[in-house]
C-alpha cells in the first residue's frame, strides 16, 4: 500500500515537473516566433523602402517624396533591398548572434544571385513546403534544431518566412523582355528571372543561437 502511494506520489511530481518544463520550453520558442515574426516584418519594411524608392536612390538631383526629375542623370549606386537588407542583417549579427539570410532557389536556369542566397537543406525543405498550392500563404515556420556534429552540437532556434513577388519587385525579378537596359538584366546588372505576380521568390532566413 506505502509502496503504491509512493510510486503514485513520484508518477504525480514526475508530470508536474515535466509539464513546467514543457510549459517552459513551449513559452521560449513561443517568444523567439513573436521575434522572428518583429524581424521580418522590420527587414520587409526596409526592403520595401528602397525598392520603392530605387530610382530616386539612382537618379541626380531626385530626393524621397517628391517626383522623379525628369532629364537627370542615372546611376546605379550599390543599394538595392535585399543587398540594404544584408548588410543591416551582417552588423545585426555582429552585436546580437542572431543571423539573417534571404534565402532563394532561384527560377528555371536561374540560381540565387549569389553564394549567400544558397539555401541549406533545412531551408530547402521548407522552400518546397512553401511552393506547395496547399501551403497557408504568408506564414512563417519555426523549430528548435540541433547543428554540429555529435560531442559539438548546439541548439539553434530557426525561423524561415515566404516572400511572394509583388508589383515593386518585377522591376529586378520580373520579365526579362522588360529589362530596363534591354539585355534581360535589371538596372543593378543581374539577370532577371522572370518570377510573375504572386510566385514564391525566396525567403528570409533567420537562426537565434539558444543559450
Ligand atoms: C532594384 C532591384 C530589386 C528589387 C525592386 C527587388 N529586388 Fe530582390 N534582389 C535584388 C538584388 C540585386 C538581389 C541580390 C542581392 C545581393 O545579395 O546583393 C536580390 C535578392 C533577392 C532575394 C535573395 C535571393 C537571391 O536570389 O539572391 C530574394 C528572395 C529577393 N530578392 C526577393 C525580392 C522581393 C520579394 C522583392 C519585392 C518585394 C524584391 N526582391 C525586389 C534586386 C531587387
């Protein structure tokens, strides 16, 4: 009889405890998706930003918030919305851990523009997930995970958000007919890849180092 008291009474403590813990853990990935989620929506922003404002950004004389000057010089200075959007994620990194990447698998011959758009098996399987017709649009996806090898893992929280073509995007990512320098390219010379309206184009990337 004592003895099933006290095997009850342990069973009962066992789950208290192993609740508190789930509980626990279930609140942290809970505030590292509210985080990612604050970051994706600051990066898009950002983005947004400078690709709206691209030719006033390129254009002599041109300034934000008034039209575009006619007859003025342009040339393209190195600042384009996911090329801005890096290099604030670089410096972000540097002071918090937290790494940011835009992910892509390119279109048809066309790859991600460069190396660091590549995305990894992780970010490949959820790109695919995206692309599914059935998959909810605009919604993130986050798991904990464990990268290294066996003796030197760590615990990484990992959040990965779709980015669809809109309007403002085709200018670069759109139909190579209408290249603006009549060679397939976009006015920051990459080749362009003629995603349409509404197609999954990559993704933002986003890894929290757990302590
Ligand atoms: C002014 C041209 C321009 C516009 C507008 C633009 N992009 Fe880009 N995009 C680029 C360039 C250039 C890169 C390569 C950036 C780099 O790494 O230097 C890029 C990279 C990307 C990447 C990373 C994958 C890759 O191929 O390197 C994604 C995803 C992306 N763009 C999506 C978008 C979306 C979505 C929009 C619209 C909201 C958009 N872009 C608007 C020029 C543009």
């Amino acid at each position: 009889m004592k003895d099933a008291v006290r095997k009850i009474g342990f069973i009962l403590v066992f789950t208290a405890l192993s609740l508190c813990f789930a509980k626990d853990g279930s609140a942290q990935v809970y505030d590292y998706e509210r985080m990612s989620s604050a970051i994706v929506n600051m990066l898009n922003a950002a983005t947004d930003f400078i690709a709206d404002n691209f030719e006033i950004i390129n254009t002599h004389n041109a300034k934000v918030g008034q039209p575009l000057p006619k007859g003025e010089l342009h040339s393209y200075k190195g600042i384009n919305p996911e090329g801005f959007a890096s290099i604030v994620g670089k410096q972000f990194a540097q002071k918090t851990g937290i790494t940011i990447k835009f992910v892509s698998r390119g279109k048809g011959k066309h790859g991600p523009r460069n190396n660091s758009g590549k995305p990894d098996a992780w970010e490949a399987k959820q790109l695919e997930k995206f692309s599914r017709i059935q998959y909810p649009k605009g919604v993130g996806y986050g798991e904990v995970e464990q990268v290294g090898d066996k003796e030197l893992y760590k615990m990484v929280y990992r959040y990965i958000y779709p980015l669809y073509i809109e309007h403002r995007c085709l200018k670069c990512h759109g139909n190579p007919a209408r290249s603006p320098t009549g060679d397939g390219k976009d006015a920051t010379g990459f080749e362009m890849e003629d995603f349409k309206l509404g197609e999954l184009s990559g993704a933002i990337s986003i890894i929290f180092p757990i302590e």
